[in-house]
C-alpha cells in the first residue's frame, strides 16, 4: 500500500523522490500517461524491474469464451479482455557490460515527477554500476493530446566520472512476458503472446512491427523512429524479428558526455483496415510527429493542458493534500477521454488492466458529468461510442424478450460481458445512466447536431426498453421488476428507486425529443401512441416509500429485510463479496455502495430536504462503501444533510483513493470513478452544483478545514468562476454572454463586467449518523 509519503505535496506535481521497489505497480498506474486512445503504464524506462508492463491502444482486445457450469438460455458465450499491445517504451542500456538495473548496483538518487501542466512525466536518477561506472539517466515521456496516435520518450545518459562505454536499446516489443495475476477475481486474466506477428522492419532508425489478435482478428502497429545525438564515434545498429524491433546506439561518454535519443512511437489499429492500410497510418502519424520533433511535440502538450486548466482547474486553499489530489484526478480523467474518439472511457482509463478494460456505468455517471463542463467534445464522442454500439444493444435487448436497446453492464465492443446475471447485465440502470449524459451534455451545449443525429436515438431505445420492461399494475402504477440497482449487494430487486427515478426521467425526456425531433422519431417508427405511452410510464413510476420509518426504499421491501451482522463482521472480511455467499448479502440490509442515497443526488428535486436528511441517516448506517464509486456520492448528500465533516471525510477518501491506494488494487490501474467523483464532491458537494434544466444552481458550504474553495467550468459558450468562501460566493463570467444562476434559489444574472458576491446563509448542522463498524471513513484532521 502505498504510503502518502511517497509522494511530496505539491500543487501541480506528483513527485516521487526514491524508488520503492513494493509500491511499484502502484506507481506504475498513478505514473500512467495516456490520451483516451494510446496508453503507457508507467513503467520504468528500462522495462525491469516492472509490475506490471502495460501499454494500451483503447478497443484492442483479445475475446475468450465465457464458461459456465450450468448452460442458461442469454448468457453471454464470450468476455474480452484488453491486452497489452507492442511495447515502444522500451529503452534498455548497458554501462560498461553491464545492464542498468536499479535492483543492482548503487542508486543514489531517483526521482519521477509527473507535471500536471506539461502532460510529462520526468525522471532523473544517479546509479553506479556493480562495476564501479556512475551515470546520470534522465528521460522525459509524453503521451501526446494533440496527435493522438503519438508517444515520445526523451531519454539522455551522461558519464559521471570516468569514461564509460554505453549501448542504449531502444526498441518495440510485443508479446511482452506478464507476471501471472492471481487473487481477486476482478483482476484481469492475463492472456499470453495475444499478437501473432504479420510484419516487422527495421531500416536505419525506423522501426515497425504490424500484429494481428488471434481470436478478436485485430490488427495492430507500432512504429517508432529516432533522433540520435551523441560524441563522435556514436554509432546506430538497427534489426527486427516478428516480435522485437530494435535500435542499437554505441557510444563512449567521457564525464560531462551525454547521449541523447528522441523515440517518437506511433500507433494504430484497426478491425477492418488491410495490413498496407494500417502500416501506412503508423508511418503516417510519425511523419507528423517527427515533423512537429520533440520540443513541439512538448509545446503542443503545454499549450492543450493551459487551454484545459483555463477551463477546470480546481482551488482549494486549506488542504494542500486536497488541493493536489483534485488536479492529479482532473488530469487522469481528462487522459482518460480525451481523444477516446468513438471508443469506451473504461473504468480503469488506459492505467491497467483491471476489470478486463471493461467500461461500465462509471463513464456515463461519474465521468462524463466532469468532461460535460471542461472537456465536452470528449463527452459528446463517448456517447456516440455508444450509438455506434447499438446494434448490439438491440439485439441483446431481443434476445431478451425486451424492444429497444439493453446496453451491456461492462464491454469492451459493446457486447455484454458479464457472465454473472445478477450484477450484470438486471443493472439496467445503465441504460438511464447513458441517456441522463445525454440530456446533461445536449443542456450544457446545446450541440443541435448530436441531439438530432446521437441523442434521439439513444433516448428513444433506452425508453423503449424500460416500457416493455416494466409493466402498469391494476391501479394503474408503473414498476420495474427485478433488476439490480447500483448497490451490488442488492440483486433482482422490484421498483429500485434509483432506477425508477431515473427511468422516469429517461421516458419523459424521450417523449419531449420526439416532440422536437418529428423526422428523426418517424425514422425511428416513433409514433404519439408509443410516446404518450413513455409518458404514462414515467408519471405512473412507483417509488417505494415506508411510512413507518418515514424513509424512502432503495427497492421494494429493503427495509423489511434483517439488518447485516455488522458487529460480527470483522474488518478483515471487507470487501464483503469475498468473504460470504452473494445470496446471504442480498437478503439482508447491507450496502455496497451509495443507491438511495445516490438517487438523491441525481433526481435531487424528487426529495424534500428533510427527507434527504433522514433517508441518508438511514442508509449511512447500513453502506459499507465495499466500492470506490461510493465516497463521492455520500460527498455530496452529506453536504446537504448538513454534516459538512463527514462529507470532508468522503471528499479525502475518494480523493485520494489511488494516492493511498486506499483499496490496495491500484496496481491494477486507477479507479478513474473516483477520481472523478473527487470534482464531483468539491463542486456538486461543497460547491452545490445542480443543473437544472439549463440553468446551474449552487448551494456552496465549506467545511471548516477549507479557507476557499474555487472552480471554472464551461456552459453554452460561457466560462464562469465560482469562488467560496466560509461566508461569501463570488460568481465571475470570464467569458460569454450575460448567464442567469441561482444561489440558494434566488435568481442572478451575472455579466462580464460584474462579479457577483452573495452571503452564504448559515448551516444547519445535525448530528452525523454513524457506519458500519470497521467501515467508518477515516477522520481527517
Ligand atoms: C462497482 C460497480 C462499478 C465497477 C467498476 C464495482 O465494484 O460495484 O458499480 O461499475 O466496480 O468500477
């Protein structure tokens, strides 16, 4: 587990003095670069010692068939896995005969540093060989934002005493051996030599390998090319074979000498394109890439990440740890979709492999809603992702005996890939998931051409499939039977609150587009009886309630059921789903993760404030947060049921999740939900952002610990500032026309030429409820 002190808090960096060989995989996911589409773990230079290699093209994927001890009519026959492409990392060097490898020999010094603003991740080290040769190694890495097929390494080596013979290698791997994966189911099966080779070539300082996937019929190329500058007598060898492409540099450094090499690596693939088609697009991307050369490539970088900050930075003044953590989660979430461009943001980005790169609701609940307000194209690109599923979708939908479209619970390509039914593919809810982005991205854009082209569509199929999959009683009430909500510790449960209420917005907001969209929904074979149907689902929708305890249910009959043995439990059997049987934690009242509570927040006008106050001391008792998509979600409703410090509490858990490897699976790649879920509980949180139709609301409410909290966010063509203190909010419009908001419900119109400052009204402080034993959040002080 990685201890805070591995890293120094700083505001825009994330720098590592020392190498901890123990929390290496763990770094290797915090130290990942990527852009959505290429992703490098961050793997040392050098290759050894690793956790785990890992370099990702988003969508390559091997499949495998699913097994089942017992056959069943729709189960999914086959999973995908994502898998670790050609390796153009790579750079291996030799001192003196012999390898630099930190696990021998003396290092003195070690740093990495990943800067936030430059999009580079640096690292400098001194070591002396076993031999007695001192060198000083300095490589700089960047996956490039502005030229999405690029990876580039800087790597330098100079003599530091002495004269010192080095061979620097510099190379393209593919079928890199993986340390087998054992434990956690979750953890990705690690697929052996998944690339059978079609191409390899080597030509002065040019290299390329083209691979195919066995099973998937993929077709994946890396290639890379070099810039060499070293003494005189610095000489380059170059070779290939199916699975290595290499560069060889020689050359002798006297102290003060360096070697400097410039490796730009491009990538592509492709499920259709010929091998000349594919193999040409590498050469292609590098052409430009090496056109633009290092320090462009660089430049380019600073200049799309300033462009980002401008519009999403995040102050906090009062937790430095805080201040850092929120811009070490913006940056990750921004790589992770950035120029995803029609593919998944998996749950774990491009970081590892974890959870099989299987995309699940996270993208569309926790991370499309940041991108909304900073990085919108991102969002509007992974929601055409998922119209480009569709086809999937519907038939999964008919093979279910369900019209419209049931888009997967976790994929890859847009086919189910869960083999487990109860916490697969009855979480319906992820149908709702995808069209509340819809409706948030077409609100904050107004993107007339997404709404025409994507967003009908998709609204129209996800209502489709929750009228036929629900049914009106003989009162007339509208109920979704059996699915599982969010909360995996529930399964197969009648009227889930939060899917209903979601639901309910996705019929009614389906039977409005058609309303604007008339062509569009006659192409569909909309017709007014089939949208005044969606309309009598939604105002029909049953919400389950219990009078006599005055809460809302998650489902049906939650609250009859026994409560969880939470004294017996003890700490190590969390997470609960590996110490006991799934059917025991399904029949009790036992909380994975926020449902109910997470309802509040996402259909927040549906509740009264003193039922969001009471319902969530009900549920608090009872959530064990056995999943990091929890933390952020009672964020934001502790904040408005007024215990501003437990909501500080979760606000440092999700926050820092990966920095402290709080779940102790980092090393599979970053919880990027969570990290997420960090702006969502600052600004939805603390900030109390709700959008509302098209107008943004704010209720801001700083806990103690914080002197200021401050947020820019980007809305219809307008860039606002929000700024909080204990007492005050200052709405400044940095760019735009006059926007209208609310503060506290009163109505603003706020203008270029004046921030508006507004008085916080005071708190009402209750009594926090207390969690589960042993699952309480830890205290910050
Ligand atoms: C959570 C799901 C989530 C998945 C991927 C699970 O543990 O329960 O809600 O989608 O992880 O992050």
């Amino acid at each position: 587990m990685i201890t805070h002190s591995s890293y120094a808090v700083e505001p825009w960096t994330l720098r590592e003095t020392g190498l901890k060989l123990d929390v290496l995989p763990q770094s290797e996911s915090v130290f990942a670069l990527s852009n959505g589409h290429v992703g490098w773990r961050g793997n040392l230079d050098e290759g050894e010692p690793h956790g785990l290699p890992g370099s990702y093209l988003n969508g390559v994927h091997e499949v495998h068939p699913l097994p089942y001890a017992e056959a069943g009519y729709g189960y999914p026959e086959s999973g995908q896995t994502v898998i670790n492409v050609t390796n153009g990392k790579i750079i291996r060097l030799l001192v003196d005969d012999e390898p630099f490898d930190l696990r021998y020999g003396r290092l003195h010094s070690h740093e990495r540093v990943l800067d936030l603003r430059g999009g580079t991740l640096e690292r400098t080290c001194e070591w002396t060989s076993p031999a007695g040769c001192t060198i000083r190694v300095r490589s700089t890495r960047l996956v490039s934002f502005t030229q999405r097929a690029i990876a580039a390494v800087c790597y330098e080596v100079e003599a530091v005493e002495g004269e010192v013979r080095v061979v620097v290698q510099s190379e393209l791997v593919a079928n890199e051996q993986l340390p087998t994966m054992v434990g956690d189911p979750r953890t990705a099966v690690a697929l052996e030599s998944p690339l059978d080779p079609e191409e390899h070539f080597a030509v002065g300082r040019r290299l390329k390998l083209v691979h195919r996937t066995r099973t998937s019929e993929l077709r994946v190329a890396a290639a890379a090319d070099h810039v060499v500058t070293g003494p005189d007598g610095t000489s380059t060898d170059s070779e290939s074979v199916d699975d290595t492409a290499r560069l060889t540099i020689t050359s002798v450094l006297s102290p003060g000498n360096k070697l400097r090499l410039e490796k730009m690596v491009s990538y592509g693939w492709s499920a259709t394109r010929s091998l000349p088609a594919v193999s040409d697009q590498v050469d292609a991307a590098l052409a430009a890439a090496t056109a633009s050369g290092w320090q462009g490539l660089v430049d380019e970088q600073r200049a799309y990440l300033d462009d980002f900050w401008a519009r999403s930075d995040v102050e906090v003044d009062g937790d430095e740890e805080i201040q850092q953590a929120v811009r070490v989660a913006l940056f990750h979430v921004l790589q992770a979709g950035a120029r995803a461009e029609q593919r998944a943001i998996p749950a774990k980005g491009l970081t590892g492999s974890g959870y099989d790169g299987h995309a699940f609701w996270d993208t569309e609940i926790f991370v499309l809603p940041l991108l909304t307000y900073t990085a919108p194209g991102a969002v509007a690109e992974a929601l055409r992702w998922r119209q480009n599923t569709l086809p999937a979708a519907r038939d999964r939908a008919a093979q279910l005996g369900l019209q419209g479209a049931a888009f997967p619970w976790r994929t890859i390509d847009g086919s189910e890939g869960s083999a487990y039914w109860p916490a697969g593919t009855a979480a319906f809810h992820v149908n709702a998931d995808i069209a509340d982005a819809v409706l948030r991205y077409v609100a904050a854009t107004q993107d007339e051409v997404f709404e025409r082209d994507t967003g009908v569509e998709l609204l129209v199929e996800t209502a489709r499939l929750w009228r036929s999959l629900g049914h009106h009683d003989h009162h007339g009430k509208f109920h979704i039977d059996g699915v599982t909500g969010p909360d995996e510790y529930s399964a197969i449960a009648n009227d889930n609150t939060y899917t209903n209420l979601m639901a309910r917005t996705n019929l009614l907001a389906a039977a409005d587009i058609v309303e604007r969209h008339p062509h569009r929904a006659a192409e569909l074979g909309v017709d007014d009886e089939e949208s005044a149907n969606w309309r009598d689902a939604a105002d029909a929708m049953h919400i389950p309630y219990n009078h006599e305890l005055g809460v809302h249910e998650q489902a049906s009959g939650f609250t009859r059921y026994q409560v969880w043995d939470f004294d017996g439990t003890r700490a190590d059997q969390y997470p609960l789903l590996l110490h006991f049987p799934y059917f025991d934690l399904y029949r009790k009242q036992v909380i994975k993760q926020a449902d109910l509570v997470l309802a509040m927040y996402k259909c927040s006008e549906y509740f009264d404030e003193e039922h969001k106050a009471r319902n969530f001391d009900y549920y608090e008792p009872l959530t064990v947060r056995d999943s990091s998509l929890s933390a952020c979600c009672q964020a934001v409703i502790a904040v408005e049921a007024g215990h501003l410090h437990l909501a500080y509490d979760y606000l440092a858990e999700a926050a820092l999740m990966d920095l402290e490897d709080l779940e102790k699976n980092t090393k599979d790649g970053l919880h990027i939900a969570s990290l997420a879920g960090t702006w969502m509980a600052l600004v939805a949180g603390f900030g109390g952002m709700r959008h509302v139709g098209d107008m943004l609301e704010f209720t801001p409410r700083l806990p103690e610990k914080f002197s200021r909290l401050a947020f820019t966010m980007e809305l219809l063509g307008r860039r606002l500032r929000v700024e909080i203190t204990a007492a005050t909010a200052t709405y400044t419009l940095i760019a735009g026309a006059p926007m209208r908001i609310r503060h506290y419900r009163t109505p603003l119109t706020v203008t270029l030429e004046r921030p508006l400052s507004q008085d916080i009204p005071a708190a009402t402080v209750r009594p926090a409820p207390d969690q589960p034993a042993h699952r309480r959040p830890n205290h910050r002080k």
